[in-house]
C-alpha cells in the first residue's frame, strides 16, 4: 500500500491532464494488525453533540499575492511558443522579463469554422482544407460546455438578448459563430472564481479607430437571476454591470435584453459572444485585416477591439484583442476577481471537568524514590498545565493534535472548554 | 462591575500522518476521545516561593509560548494528563525487578552466555496493583523473543504514538492480563553488540519504564565492531 503525504501536481493545457511535478510518498508494508488498538488511559469522550462540522466557503483575491485587482497597465502578455499562441495566451501581471511575473489567466478564441487559423493548409483554394486550430478550440468548448444534444449547434449566447448581436431567426439558428474566453488558472481560482464579486473592464475603439467612449463593465447577474445547469456546472449569464449588479432598472432580467456571455465559476471560464462585444467595441475596421499584436501603448492600434480577423491562411492571433482591451483600461482596474475555496471545518469541543486531568505522567511532576508529586504546595492540590489535545477515534489511534498558544492551567478548581478547530 | 469572560479556548488541529492516512483511504475520522498533554511543561518551574504568592507559583509555566502543532505533533504526545483522586500524592511507578523510580533498569548478557532471563514487573503506589494489563514495546522483535503469558498486540492506545508515526518495522508490542507477574526474554546471535531500550506501561494508569538490554556478539568469533 502506497501513502501519499504530498503530491505536487500541474495542469498541462496541451494534454488537459494533470501532471505530477513531485511527489513524497512511501510504501507501506507494515501488518495490519498493528493497526488496530485501545484507547489511552483517561481518554475522555466527545459526545455527538460536542462536535460541530461545516463547510466554511473563503474567499481572497484571485491575483498574485492575494490581490484582488489587475490594471490595465499591469496587463502583459506572457512569454508562450508558437504552436500554443495558435491556441492561446497567457496574461501576466508585470512585465514578463520580470522574475515575479506569473501567469494569472490566459485568453483564447475560438471560431467554428477555424476563421482567424490556417485551414488551406498547402491548398490554394480549398478553405476546409485543415482544420484551424480556432475551430479546434471552439470544438473543445462545445465539448467541455454543452450538453449532448447543444454541441453540433455551437453557442447561442447573443440570442437570448432582444438586443442582442444575433437573433434567433438568422441563417444559424442564432449561433454564435466566435467567442472569446478569459480561462482562469486553476491554482488561483482554488474551487470556483467568486461570484457576484467580480468586475471586467474592457476598453477599445470604434469601427472609425476611435476609443475613448468605448468602454464596457460585464459581471454577472446571479444575484438576480437563476443559475443555469450545464454538464460544466452551473452557469450564469455575463451582462452588463459591475460586482454583481446588472446596470438598469431590471437587473433580474438584464440577460433578456442583452448577453455579452457566460460564466462558468467552477469551470473558471467566462465564455463571451464575439458578436456581442464587437457590437460594443468593434475597434478599427482596417484591423480586421491584420494580426493583432500586444502593444504597451495601444493608441493607435488597429486591432483594439473585437472584429476579428478571419483570415484562414495564418495565424490571427484573434485571442490577443481580449488581452489588448484590458490593457487599454490604463491605470483603473481592467479585472477585479476573487478565488473561493471550501474548507471542510470540524469543531470538537473538549469539555474538561474539575475533577479531570488533574495529574500527570510528566517526569519533572513527581520526584523521589516513591514518585511522590514533587512540589507539597501541590499536594491535596494538584496542579497541572495543559500545553495540548489529542483526538483520538475509538481504535485508539491519534489523528489530530492541537497545541495551545500557551500552557493553560488545570486543578480541581477550575473547568475549561477547548474548542479544537480542524480543517481540511 | 466588569464582565465575565465567558470566551472559549479555541485552537487550531492539524492532522498527524496518521490521520491523512485514513483521509487518504476514504475512510472518515470519527474523532470520539480527546486526551491532554502537558509535553513541553517542566514542573521544576513551579516557584512556591514566588514573592507575589500563590497565583503567580505556575507564572513561569504559563507564560511559555508553545511552539506551533506539527503533523509530526504526535511527538508532542509523550506525557498524558490523568484523573486521579484529590488527595493523591504518590504516583503511580512501575518496578522492573529490584529497578524502581529514578534507577536506570538494565541488563547485560554475559560473554558467552546466550540464557534468557526472567524480569519481574510490578505496579507500585496502586492499592492492588496493576488492574487492568501490561504492554511491552519491543523496537526490534528480530533481536529478543518475549515469553510467558505474553502476546503480540498492536500499536497504539497508550503505547507511544511516536512508533506509529514512525513506522518501526520491526516494532511488536506485546500484552500481558493484569495478573501477570513476569516476563522471559530471550537473545538471537548477534555479529555486533545491540543494545535494545523495552518499554513496560501499565494498561490502567499509563506509566510506564524503560528496560535497557545489551546483547554482546555472539557466537564470539568476529571482531566486535
């Protein structure tokens, strides 16, 4: 039998698995029977009711080093190779030559028929001769987010808006042919990105290559509304607002009249209409014939925004845009996010009677030839100084030891309550 | 008037390797006895004779920070707090043949000599003696055999948590009914000098003494080293 004490893991986004970096682990061969056994001498019983258990949710910034914003000029793009920027990028939160810059999130964008990616391949004239390495990352959301019968038919995230980029009536049953996804690691959004507590920023130009008006603030409405069940969790619809407060007089309702997405916390994923936010921030019309590229100073770019370009004979690099929206934020906070983590907690209360735990085996408590308890003051009146608490289950085996800050007194004068804390 | 504190002592756990163990194999806790300690207490510091009076005797003891709870905290564990009646004032000790508290209980074969030996074990300062049974650790059962009403049992309870943690491989623990007056112990060859540290508690009060025995080599035909 092999027991683990830790095992180091990380995920690998090429294979979707995770790997084991290290581990500290040994073989067990010991016998059984040793394992099974009574109780120490004067253990006392916690009784059913002396213990306690709940689930406590925490919740921190989801940032490095706890920090629960990222502005848009800490906003960098990581240093990645060039197979994965056909799929992806990583975004930093300092400049990446910097030893303390890590990966705090990565974009990507996916396109259902592979447009933004090469797919002629050695073809001339045939536009399915390959396929794209954005159509494979559109597949792979189809695959992780919807259900059997939804996949074929791709995403329909604009449609359930009346004012949404695409109506239900359109030539693809109101699909979403493009999304843009902000996928959050794993290590920093612990089980779930907190929500109702968080706010996006993205800012970018108008089809004329103007800027300054086109700003957009997205949450999510799940305080208001209903989460949606989906094979990837619940889900919740990403609209216009800021910290979990839809804008407008109807908030419940605000995904009815437009949805820029949807957000998937215990997935980490915000899932967003490429339709939709190029409808608000389309960005110059001449950069949807070039490849996006990140820029410290974005002012005249022409791919600060999200019309894509569908160019099927190279890489567009469509997934950079999101990247350069946040970063055009400027010095206010283009994302605010949370982690949130569930912490099993259990509490025993120890209840320690006068009469109990009075005497002790300690060496330095009793001197002499007869073990007489050392100090006379004591005697008729023991003292003793409680410095910790085992717990222990009915085979006698210690699972759990907490220590006290310091050593609490004990005689036949006094009681105490210890509330052991244990969390896993 | 001031108020009553009525606030709980509340104290962070953390799981001995034990503990994981049985997280690690699906299986709950069902934590159900609590024990306490004093590990880490020197009672040499109780000052009768403290200028401020009687409250202040365990200042020294209780202002000591304690150092913080370790998954290896079983360690912390050594010395359990018991449950005796008010006025006792002699502890209970055990006694190892003619070996009682403060002497240091022994035994050396002889060049040559390879007989067991019996050791008597008593319980003293206890009307009536032990009541409820003995343990005996024995941390390399390749090296003595233990006979007489003895019978390998397990680790854990009031044995030393510290050989679980620790996974001794060889460690046996033997028990022993209360009736039970003495213990055989015989040696195996040896090409090296061992020495061996047994560990007798007594079941119903969790005392306990330390028995050293030292196995020259033998047979005597290679250099002792």
């Amino acid at each position: 039998m092999r027991i683990y004490n830790e095992v180091v893991t990380i995920f690998n986004d090429l294979t979707g698995q995770w790997d084991t970096i290290s581990e500290d682990s040994f073989e067990y061969n010991g016998n059984d029977i040793m394992l099974a056994q009574g109780l120490p001498v004067g253990a006392t019983p916690i009784n059913d009711t002396d213990t306690v258990a709940d689930t406590v949710k925490t919740t921190a910034g989801y940032f490095t080093n706890g920090d629960g914003t990222l502005t848009g000029t800490e906003t960098y793009t990581g240093s990645l190779s060039d197979s994965n920027e056909k799929h992806y990028f990583n975004a930093v939160q300092t400049h990446p030559d910097s030893s303390s810059a890590v990966v705090q999130f990565s974009t990507t964008y996916g396109h259902i028929l592979g447009m933004g990616s090469d797919t002629y391949g050695d073809s001339l004239s045939k536009a399915d001769n390959l396929r794209g390495e954005v159509q494979s990352i559109y597949r792979q959301f189809t695959s992780l987010l919807l259900h059997e019968n939804e996949q074929s038919g791709g995403f329909k995230i604009s449609q359930q808006g009346s004012a949404g980029a695409i109506g239900s009536g359109d030539a693809n049953g109101g699909r979403d042919d493009y999304f843009y996804a902000l996928v959050g690691k794993r290590e920093r959004f612990k089980d779930r990105i907190n929500k109702k507590a968080w706010t996006i920023v993205l800012s970018g130009s108008n089809s004329s290559g103007g800027g300054t008006s086109n700003v957009l603030y997205l949450t999510d409405d799940s305080k208001y509304a209903s989460s949606t069940a989906t094979p990837a969790g619940p889900r919740h619809n990403i609209v216009s607002g800021a910290l979990g407060v839809p804008t407008g007089s109807s908030p419940a309702v605000a995904y009815a009249h437009k949805t820029f997405g949807w957000f998937y916390p215990e997935m980490g994923i915000m899932l967003f209409s490429g339709n939709q936010l190029s409808a608000s921030i389309p960005g110059n019309t001449a950069g949807t014939a070039m490849t996006a590229s990140f820029k410290t100073d974005l002012t005249a770019d022409k791919t600060l925004g999200f019309g894509p370009n569908l160019n099927q004979k190279g890489n567009s690099k469509n997934a950079l845009r999101f990247i350069n929206c946040l970063r055009h934020v400027g010095s206010g906070n283009a994302l605010r996010l949370r982690s949130e983590e569930d912490q099993t907690q259990e509490n025993y209360f120890c209840r320690i009677k006068a009469a109990d735990y009075n005497f002790s085996a300690n060496p330095t408590f009793s001197s002499g030839s007869d073990n007489k308890v050392r100090h006379v003051s004591m005697h008729g009146n023991p003292q003793t100084f409680i410095s910790g608490v085992g717990l222990y289950n009915s085979a006698g085996h210690l699972l759990a030891v907490a220590k006290l800050s310091s050593p609490l007194k004990k005689n036949f004068a006094s009681e105490a309550t210890i509330k052991v804390k244990l969390t896993y | 008037m001031g108020y009553l504190d009525n606030s709980t002592i509340v104290v962070d756990a953390v799981l001995t390797k034990q503990g994981r163990k049985l997280l690690a194999l699906g299986q709950g806790l069902n934590i159900s006895y609590f024990t306490l300690t004093d590990t880490g207490v020197d009672y040499s510091l109780w000052n009768p004779d403290h200028p401020s009076g009687s409250a202040y005797y365990g200042e020294a003891i209780e202002n000591l920070p304690n150092l913080e709870a370790l998954p290896n905290s079983a360690y912390f564990m050594r010395n359990n707090l018991l449950s005796y009646d008010r006025n006792t004032k002699l502890m209970p000790y055990v006694m190892l043949g003619t070996f009682g508290i403060g002497q240091t209980a022994s035994y050396i074969w002889g060049d040559g000599q390879t007989a067991g030996f019996n050791l008597t074990v008593d319980l003293k300062n206890v009307t009536g003696g032990e009541t409820v049974g003995w343990q005996l650790v024995v941390p390399d059962s390749t090296l003595i055999s233990i006979s007489g009403n003895w019978t390998p049992s397990s680790i854990g309870g009031n044995v030393q948590q510290f050989l679980l943690e620790q996974d001794i491989a060889n460690a046996v623990v033997y028990d022993a009914p209360s009736t039970t007056a003495t213990v055989t112990i015989d040696r195996v060859n040896t090409t090296t000098t061992r020495t061996l540290i047994l560990t007798f508690i007594s079941k119903s009060t969790g005392a306990y003494k330390h028995f050293n025995v030292t196995m020259p080599k033998y047979p005597n035909t290679t250099t002792n080293t």
